[in-house]
C-alpha cells in the first residue's frame, strides 16, 4: 500500500511540477509568445517551427491546441495555417519525454536539492522570482522522476510471479499491441496528461513489467489520448475550430496507422539508435527509457514529414467530416475570440481578451455610424427598424461587458507575472468604459426619436453645430481604436487628447451659441433643449472614449 501510494503522489508531483514550470515559462516569455503568435503566416514551415517553439516554451502540447483552435475560432488564424501548428505542436511536445528518460538515466535526485536552494533563492529575492519559479517547478519535475524510478526499484515487479505471468499472457502479437494502444488511449483521455502516462510507461519498462513493444503502444495510445483536450475545447466553438480539433485527431490517427503497418521492423530501427536489443532478455533501463523518447521524436517528426505535404487534403478531408451547424450563421450574438473558453495559458489568453476588446470598439464605432444614420431618417418605418437594432446593440455591448470581465476575471485568478496583471486591471477598466460608450450612443437615439416624435427641426447653424460634434465624437472613435488594435509602445496620447480638447471647446461654443439663439428668439425652448441635450450626450461620449484611450495606455 505505501509503494502504491508513493507511485500515485509521485505522479501527481510530476503533473505539478510541470505546471509550475510552463507557468514561469509563460511568464518569462508571455508578451513575445503573443508576439509570435500574432506573426504566424501561411507558410506551412513557419507554422510548423511556430507550433514547436510555442508548445517548448510551455511545456504542454494541449495547451498549444487548445490555444490554436480558440485562435481559428476567432478567424486568427486559417484552418491549414492551424494543422501546421498543431504538427509542430506535436513536434515540441517531445521534449517531455527527453527530459523524463535524462531523469531516469542516473539518480537526479541527488543534484535537485541545490536547484530545489537556489529557486527558494531567487523567489525570495524577487527580482529573479519567475526563474526562480521555473526551477522550482523543474526541481519538483525531477524529484518526481527520482522517486517513480526509486519506487518502480522498490516494487520489483520484474521478480514479483503474479505480475511477471500476467503480462507474459500478452504475446508479442499484434492483438497484444492493439489492447495496449487501446489502453494508452483510455487512461491518457481520463488523465488529461500525456506527460503522466509517459512516466508510468517507463517505470513499468524499466522494472521489466511490460517489454519495449507494449511501452510503445503504450505510448502510441498516449498520442491519440491526449487529441481529447483539443476536441473537448472546441465543443462549444464553430465549425472551423472543431475541424482543427478533428485534424490534430486524424494526425495521430495516421501516424499510428503507418506505424503498425511497420510496427516490428520501425521499433528494431529505433532501438538500434539507442543500442537496445528488444528480443534480449535482460534489459538496460536507461537504454529503455531512451528508446521511448526517441520512438516518441521519431513518432512525430516523421509523421510530420509526410503529412506536412498532404496539409490541403487533409483540410479538405476534415471539411468533409464536420458540416457546418446553422447556428454558425445565424446566431447574433457571439463572442469572437474567446468563444473556446479558457485556455490553459493564462499569459496567452490576455492576447484573445484583447483582440475581442477591439472587436468591442470596432462594434461602438459602427453603433455611433448606426445614431448618425438614424439622426438623418424622416421615414417612420426606417426610423423604427433603425432604432431597434441600436436598442439590440447596446444590449449586445451589456452582454460583451459581462462575458469579457467574466473571462479576464477567470485568467486573473491564474498565477500571472507583474506585467499581465496590470495589463488586465486596463483592460477591465477598457470594456468598462466601452459598454458606456454603447449607453451614450443608445441615450443619443432616445433623444433622436424624442427629437423625431416632436417633429422637430434644425435650422441652418444648429444643423452645422450637430454635424461638427459628430464628425469630432467618430474622429475619436477611430483614434481610439487604432490605440486598441496597436502596440502600446508604439503609441501615444496626444492625438486623442486633442481630439477631447476639441470636442469639449465645440460643446461650449455651441452652448453659448444655443443661448444667444434663444434670447434672440430664433427658434422655441423644446428645440434648443433637444439640441442641447444631443451636445452635452455627445461630449460625454468623448470623455468615455479618452478614458478607453487612457486605459489602453495605462495613462490616469
């Protein structure tokens, strides 16, 4: 019961030790992963080379699926150009596996406990914490590999008669290799964690318990299992995220295919490079572990190799699979980029958080073009239809509020760097003040019917008055979503504060003008009030919009 207890805690201290090391990674690397991915073209080798870097940087091939079918869900990135970095996902998660045999090569535990000192060091220290954090998690990683190769020793399942006659039943035969595929499938989809079914894998060939032909169908299943995360994300996507979800299946699906057409002769060839014997039978277990990791690597590249060539049908075959839904197309509200839910990423969602926020402004914009509009319309049909839709997209914008300071709230709850905190605390008070910005432009349509119901008209100089503030209030409106949709350090204040400056001076001008009219009797009190008010509305527009400019910013 111990050993069983000191293999299940060793497993869980693996799983969390990686953890703790993507998530320094991502802190360390965070804002120039979002730059690399934002960068990603049509090439399918960038892609490749993309999908492998990315998924090395966080230690988890999930993620960088996960992170991939989200960014087809919001149109990011192009279905071809998301198979490519799903290959190269594949490629990078290989990793893994070469630093769990390095752990089980020697006893690693020996030489944690100076990186165990010197991560306790540098996070104390504070300055240094994220690498600090990093070697914490890889020291906890190793220990983990130490105690599973001390355990598997002390479990001895090699002299134990029952274990030994058990998987002795299996012969090495396909039906024996088909189960233990199907059994790498099964746990790595109830797991969650690849990494986690590797580890046990080589415990069990390194104690002798299975020989290297089960541990590679083994493992061979773990690469099935672990396209669930992906196509568990893309339930609630649309139709091209879930068809990315289904390649990163075919893929792995293929791979084991071509590999039991040539499973016997393909796993002498990887045992050779490693200079294992798999029919001797007595065993190294360092050249065991090994010839896992490189079956592994060899697993993907070649299988990358090849498909990388067949990207367009395999585009073509998963379009054939999975039919668009009608919902796809006829639902009205959706958000865009962060529709897949929570990534495992949390560095990386602030990216997809923003992007959606520049769909946000983008949105207000054309709700302000939808209130110009409307403020020209004599017809009461088209007035009507016109003022609906506004009454709808100032709900819409209630509802963008809600759903992306529920979902920052989400990634704001994850263990984030310094930096990215900060960035959300702007971004939560940017869709704070974008939502306002819909409350005004919705106020500026109850004036207009109000104006429209009253049959009341302009004169010459009020008309001039109007159509100058609004050209000011969508002059704003496109600065501040270029500020949106750029780099911050690319970018500066001044122009959206000249903007505000001009629209407050041509608000009081045209107060001091609506007064002076007044006395002079020129037009009735219910017009000048209607103008009045459109004028005060409009300036309270622009103070939102400054403040959507200064949030992005991070200016006071």
């Amino acid at each position: 019961m111990l050993i069983a207890l000191k293999l299940l805690g060793s497993i869980a201290l693996l799983i969390y030790g990686m953890k703790v090391m993507s998530e320094a990674l991502q802190k360390m690397a965070g804002p120039q992963l979002r730059h690399l991915l934002g960068a990603m073209t049509t090439n399918r080798f960038s892609g490749v080379a993309t999908g492998a870097l990315v998924t090395v940087a966080v230690q988890s091939s999930a993620a960088t699926t996960v992170m991939t079918v989200s960014f087809v869900n919001a149109a990011l990135l192009t279905l071809r150009q998301a198979i490519s970095v799903i290959m190269g996902a594949n490629i990078g998660t290989t990793l893994s596996a070469w630093i769990m045999s390095a752990g089980f090569s020697f006893n690693i535990i020996n030489v944690v406990w100076p990186a165990f000192l010197l991560g306790i060091i540098l996070i104390q220290i504070g300055k240094h914490r994220y690498l600090g954090d990093f070697l914490f998690g890889l020291s906890f990683l190793l220990f983990a590999l130490g105690m599973l190769k001390q355990t598997g020793t002390e479990m001895d399942l090699a002299s134990n008669p029952a274990v030994v006659d058990f998987f002795a039943s299996f012969k090495t035969n396909y039906g024996t290799i088909l189960l233990f595929l199907l059994i790498g499938t099964v746990l790595t989809a109830m797991v969650q964690s690849s990494a986690a079914l590797m580890a046990i894998t080589m415990v069990l060939c390194s104690t002798g318990a299975i020989t290297i032909y089960q541990g590679i169908a083994l493992v061979m299943g773990e690469n099935i299992g672990t396209t669930l995360t992906a196509n568990l994300a893309a339930l609630s996507a649309n139709t091209q995220a879930r068809r990315t979800a289904m390649a990163h299946l075919l893929f792995n699906v293929f791979g084991v295919i071509w590999v039991l057409i040539l499973f016997f002769p393909f796993v002498r060839m990887v045992c050779s490079i490693v200079g294992l014997d798999p029919s001797a039978p007595e065993q190294n277990a360092t050249q065991l572990s090994f010839a896992l990791a490189t079956f592994h690597s060899c697993f993907n590249v070649i299988n990358t190799a090849v498909l990388i060539w067949f990207i367009p049908q395999i585009e073509k075959l998963v379009c054939f699979l999975i039919k668009p839904k009608k919902t796809d197309e006829d639902s009205e509200f959706r958000l865009q980029f962060i529709r897949g839910g929570l990534m495992k990423t949390p560095e990386i969602s602030v990216l997809q958080a923003q992007k959606e926020i520049v769909v946000f402004g983008e949105n207000m914009q054309r709700m302000f073009g939808q209130v110009k509009e409307l403020y020209a319309l004599e017809d009461d049909q088209a007035f009507n239809a016109l003022f609906d839709r506004i009454r709808k997209a100032e709900d819409f914008s209630d509802r963008m509020e809600n759903e992306i300071g529920r979902y920052l709230g989400q990634v704001g709850d994850a263990h984030l760097s310094d930096e990215t905190k900060e960035k959300i605390r702007g971004m939560l008070r940017q869709i704070s003040e974008l939502e306002s910005i819909g409350d005004s432009c919705f106020n500026l349509a109850r004036i207009l019917r109000r104006k429209h119901e009253n049959k009341v008209v302009f004169n010459e100089s009020l008309e001039s008055g109007i159509q100058e503030m609004f050209s000011l209030i969508d002059e704003a409106l496109t600065r501040m979503n270029v500020l949106l949709t750029g780099h911050k350090e690319d970018l500066g204040l001044a122009a959206s504060q000249d903007v505000e400056y001009r629209i407050n001076a041509c608000r009081n001008i045209l107060k001091q003008q609506n007064i002076q009219n007044l006395d002079a009797h020129e037009y009735g009190y219910d017009i000048g009030t209607v103008f009045t008010d459109l004028i005060v509305e409009c300036e309270k527009t622009g103070d939102y919009i400054i403040n959507v400019a200064e949030a992005r910013l991070g200016a006071e």
